[in-house]
C-alpha cells in the first residue's frame, strides 16, 4: 500500500508541534512542584480527560473514559528540614530546607515529624548494628538510609527501618557503596518510584545526594540536632473509592474481528518526559495521522491509555501495570480478537536507539519491516531483539495470549535518569516522534495485511532450546542452571512424563512445520486469521511465566530450578556430617528474587528474619495483580533454617533435613504437574495449528 499520505501527516504534525503540545499539556498536571501524574489522582484524572478529548477532536471512534479500582496516592509534596536557631519572633527558622521527592506506596507523616536523625548507611542488620545494639535504641528517630537500588529496593529497607521503631525513613544515593550505576546519575538527582512495600510502613522520603551528603555531615558534626519532615500524601485506597481511568478509542476497520491495539501508560513519576509521557504523544501522532491520511486498516485499530502503570495496588511487590491487569479483566475478549500490541514505553529520547523487542511469534516480520527503515522517514537507529520482559503493560498483555511487541527509544545512560527529575521534556525528539510513528505505521501495515506473518515455529525453536539444550540453561549464558530436561534425572521425575512431553514437542513440529508448508495456498485468509489469533491466545498465555530477572520464561522453569537445588540441599543434609557451606550454597540457588540474580536467602544476610519473613508475603501473587498471571514458582521459605546453618554452633542437621525434604515434595509434586500441563498445552497448540488451513 503506498504510506506516502500517512508519513506527510506526521510530518504536518511534526512541524504544528503537536506531540509537544501533548507533552506540554500533560506535564501541567502535576500533584507537586517537582511533578507527579499517579493513577486515580486528580492529575491523572485531568489527564484522562485531556486525552479523550484530544482523541475525539482528531476524529477516532468509540472513545471511552474506562474507570478501573486503583489504591491512589497523590503525592503534593515533602521537605526536609535542619531545623536551626529561634528567631526574634520565637520561631525556629530552618537551617536548612531540602527539596525532597516522594515514592507511591508510602503514607504521609500527618503534619511535621520532628526527632534525632542516625545515619544507618544501607539498612542492613549490620549497619544498624554499628550505631547500636540497643533493640530500642532507634525508636521515635529518623533514620537515613543509602539506597542500593540494584540490589535492594525501597520496601525492604522501609520493613527493617518500620521493624525497628523508626518513625520515618529518608533515602539518598552513596554511589560509591553501589553495585551499579542504576539511579546514580547526578548528585542533585531525585528519584520518584513505586514502593513495593508493606502499607503499614513508616512514611519515607528521598533527598539527591548532594543533600543527603549535608546531612549526614551536619548531624555526625551534632548528633542530636533535631530533623524534620513533612510528607503530603493524599491517598484513597481501592476500597474507599480510589478510581483511575484507562482511555480506549478506535479506528474501526473492515474486519470487526481483528485488532491491532496500541498502547502506552499516561501516568508518571516527577515531570517524566519519556516515560512515558513522550510515549503517549507519540501514540496520540499515530491516531491523529491515520484520522488525517484517510487510512483504512483491515483491522480494528485501537488505541489504549493505561492508568497506574506505575504504581496501582498496596502490599505487593507486583504494584506496578494496574491499569494493564484491570483492562485485560475487564475485557477478556481482546485476546480472542488482538493480532498484535505495540507498547509504547520510554520515547523518543534525543540520540536514543528504537528498539522492537518483542515475542518470537512477531519477530521475523518485525525483523524484516525493521531492515527496510533507511533514511529520513524513519528513526536514525533501529534495532531488534527477541525478549519480553515484565516491567511494562506488555507483559500483561501477553500473559493473557496477546502477542506483544515492546517499543522503546532511549540513550545508553537512560537507566541512570530513569524515575529521576533527570527524565526531561526538553530531552524528548520530536522529530524522533515522527519517524517512530513512521516506524509504528509500517508494522501495523505489515501485520494487518493478507495472511498475518507470525513465524510458529521461532517459539517452537524457542522452547525445544530451553527444554532440551542445557548450554542454553546455564550460567554461563547468564541462566541459572536447572532448567532443561537434563535436569529430570537429578530430580527422579517420571520418565512417562518426559515421554509425553517429547511426543507433544514432536507434534507440535510437524504441525508448524505442515502450515509452513501450506499457508500459501490458504484461501479463507479471514478464517485462517481468526484461529492464528485463537492459536497465540491458547500458546502465550499458556507459556508466558514471569522469572528471575524479570524476564519470560516457560511455566516450569523455575519449580524445576527450586526442585533441583532444593534436591542439593537435602542430599548434603542427609549426610553423617553435612558441610555447612554445601547447604548454604545450595540454599542459595532456591527463589531467586524477581528483581534481579539475588537469592531470596541473601536477604536473610542482610535484615532481620522478621523483615524477611513480612516481605515474603509481599511476594506471594495477590489477585489484581500481574505477578497473578506469572504462574509464579511455589515461593520457599527457607529463612529459619538458612539463619540456623548460617549461626547455631551445632545446627540440628537432622531436623533440618525433615523441612528441607517438606519442601522438596511439595515442589516436586508442583513440578511434575507443571510438566504434564507442559505437554497438554504444546498437545493442544499442535491441534489448533492443525486446523489453520
């Protein structure tokens, strides 16, 4: 189809200023000085509204303002302050008054907490224990804190201070006592996240490090000076009203049962100017130029404006794509009809690179679309790469068996400004806007037109790497060991179950394999759609499982990597004299933490077993959540007897032992379920190909 008429209205806008005019419009709902557009906030609120108007001037369909529950905190602003002398009126006048940023997860203070501030660097056990052993020691004092965000996040510093009686909680960066470079950018950097913490925390604040480092001097130079804080935290939970909304509009196409959605998060952290607000304008250029060109898609275009990807639901770790879960069970219909989602997240930064990740089911056609975007009419850098990750709306979308595709353009660095006062507008390129709306445009044509080109068999090959190659589930390509079939024996699972999953593989094949072979001659291309539609809802959202890291992995993975290891540590224990390091080290590799390649047990190395033991219910998958369609691994509980092997002079190997093998067959028993679901669901896949014909 000639795309010419489509790419001179992107232009036209470009030159109008239309994105920065969304951009603009959206950055002026702030619930702060410094910013802040949270979900089920008046600001958000204002934004919604924006939206859907702007989406009814530009000449879309079915525009719907969607309300959706949503525990809402409007974060309006914090200080910190070194209070100084009284002044000739009698008032203490601050010494010092420090700009502060808020997280989303975290009550205010109430008015003005004032208390001795002890500097207890990273939180951990150890650092509490340097200032005192006095288990009362903290109580009714501030406590400030060094975030070490790589490797441990705001809620379980905030559950260690809340246990010790601190009052409140202020955060700062120490870069040199990081692991990494992530939220290190600058020394006046503030940070905006979401908590993922306990809601009966203590309230907790952050201050750039340039600041933090003042005060940290101030009060080693005068350990009593006396420090306040003022949190202004609106918040109106779910369950009292909270209401957000998702924004949906349309550009109706001749074939009422094929969609294409298009999708970016509207909410934000300080005055974002890529995540995700330049996202959203460059979304909004791509409906308005379609409007403009006279474009008539095949499918359904639909565009979706989520609310509370950032932060959305209190006590969970899994606080964040609220708006994604609450329009996915709201409209259970959108798998059944959706070819393809494009999510918009972090866009268009000035000298960034546009990346299409996304599921194996898209990538040949995205990898042949993206090959032929040379010159001015598209983004300067283009690259691609076969990976979901469970950090953005995508995810949720296609955990629900819709096949995704991640858009994203960024600078190398951006991971240091991200969620910072760093992310600015004026970091946005417009004329980057442009050319991905251009790009975007040439994806939706590729994939609306004729035979949808999904590519079955790149999962088919995907799958058969992990299950069956162990090169491929090793550390050495950053996998934990654990996770291939090589693993079974170790584990002693049923050979008919291995049996039966290798004829399901096998079927599934020579199923992809035939369509392959015959897809050419397909003459119902209608039909044949509808059921490559049916087919990648029954596969992705039987496949998609969240993992360590955060990236996607098959159901079982995990389970067999727990079962595994937790299968070491029984043998170890067993023995006459166990080593105490052989267990240790096999309870190392059980319930890896979601975010990132720290175990679960380290933690136990660094906060007391009653932080651990609170914020592993914060791990558990509440309903409502998208850890919910992670088919998330049993999570282990291994803290007692971890802090027993690691500190008892004679552990009780033997009682031990009996809870380890507990554990072992519970997960056992959940592992070969997994597998014999493992061999239905490629059973089934292989029958629906079939009958694409």
């Amino acid at each position: 189809m000639d795309k010419t008429n489509f790419y001179e209205q992107t232009k036209r806008l470009y030159e109008q200023g239309y994105g920065e005019e969304i951009v603009k419009t959206l950055i002026g709902f702030s619930s702060s000085d410094i910013g802040f557009r949270l979900g089920g906030t008046p600001q958000e609120h204002e934004a919604s509204a924006f939206l859907a108007e702007q989406l009814k001037e530009a000449g879309l369909s079915n525009v719907k303002m969607e309300e959706i529950p949503v525990d809402a905190f409007e974060l309006k602003g914090a200080e910190v302050m070194i209070d100084g002398a009284p002044g000739r009126d009698g008032k203490t006048i601050p010494a010092r008054i420090f700009t502060v940023s808020q997280f989303a997860g975290f009550r205010g203070t109430e008015g003005t907490i004032t208390a001795p501030a002890v500097y207890v660097g990273k939180g951990f056990r150890q650092d509490y224990d340097k200032v005192s052993t006095d288990a009362d020691f903290f109580k009714d004092k501030i406590v400030i804190l060094d975030g070490d965000f790589d490797r441990v996040w705001v809620g379980w510093q905030s559950a260690q201070a809340t246990a010790k009686g601190a009052l409140a909680a202020i955060y700062t960066t120490c870069p040199e006592k990081n692991t990494g470079n992530y939220l290190t950018y600058a020394p006046d950097m503030l940070i905006g996240a979401d908590g993922e913490n306990s809601f009966e925390d203590i309230p907790a604040v952050f201050i750039a490090r340039q600041d933090g480092d003042a005060l940290k001097a101030k009060i080693k130079e005068e350990p009593n000076t006396p420090v306040s804080i003022n949190s202004r935290v609106d918040i109106r939970l779910a369950e009292e009203g909270g209401r957000g909304y998702n924004v949906t509009a349309e550009i109706p196409g001749r074939n009422k049962e094929k969609v294409i959605l298009l999708g970016a998060h509207q909410d934000a952290h300080l005055k974002a100017g890529v995540d995700d607000t330049g996202s959203v304008a460059t979304v909004m250029t791509i409906a308005k130029a379609m409007c403009l060109s006279g474009y008539q898609p095949d499918a359904t275009i639909r565009f979706i404006f989520t609310s509370s990807e950032e932060y959305g639901k209190i006590n969970t770790v899994y606080d964040w794509q609220h708006g994604a879960v609450e329009a996915v069970k709201a409209h259970p219909e959108w798998a059944e009809e959706t070819a393809l989602m494009l999510n918009y997240e972090v866009m268009p930064e000035k000298g960034g690179t546009t990346l299409f990740r996304g599921v194996p089911e898209v990538m040949s056609l995205v990898e042949a679309c993206a090959g032929h975007m040379k010159g001015d009419t598209y983004p300067a850098a283009v690259e691609t790469l076969e990976m979901l990750i469970s950090i953005a709306d995508e995810w949720t979308f296609c955990a629900r068996g819709i096949p995704c595709i991640s858009m994203t353009s960024m600078r190398e660095d951006y991971l240091g400004r991200y969620h910072t006062n760093y992310d600015r507008e004026e970091h946005i390129d417009y004329d980057g806007m442009r050319r991905i709306a251009n790009a975007s445009f040439d994806l939706i044509c590729a994939f609306d037109e004729n035979l949808i080109g999904f590519s079955p068999e790149r999962r088919v090959a995907d799958f058969e790497a992990w299950y069956s190659r162990p090169e491929t589930s090793s550390s050495e390509n950053g996998v934990l060991m654990g996770m291939s079939k090589e693993e079974f024996k170790k584990v002693d699972i049923d050979e008919t179950i291995t049996a039966e999953i290798e004829r399901a593989l096998q079927s599934w094949k020579t199923a992809v394999e035939a369509y392959n072979d015959r897809k050419s001659q397909i003459a119902d291309i209608e039909e044949a759609n509808k059921k490559l539609i049916l087919y990648n809802k029954h596969v992705l959202s039987s496949c998609i499982a969240a993992s360590v890291g955060q990236n996607t992995i098959y159901p079982y993975m995990q389970t067999l990597s727990d079962t595994t290891a937790l299968k070491e540590a029984v043998d170890e224990l067993r023995k006459d004299a166990p080593d105490r390091a052989n267990v240790l080290a096999a309870f190392d590799k059980i319930c890896l933490d979601l975010f990132g390649w720290v175990p679960l047990t380290q933690y136990i190395n660094w906060f007391d077993r009653e932080t651990c033991d609170n914020m592993l219910e914060l791990y558990q998958p509440m309903e409502g959540t998208w850890g919910y369609y992670g088919k998330l691994s049993p999570l282990v509980n291994l803290y007692k007897e971890y802090e027993e092997v690691r500190d008892a002079k004679n552990p009780d190997y033997k009682a031990i032992c009996a809870v380890m093998e507990g554990h072992y067959e519970k997960l056992h028993e959940e592992l070969e379920k997994r597998l014999k679901d493992t061999a239905a669901y490629i059973g089934r896949a292989a029958v629906l190909m079939d009958e694409i014909r």
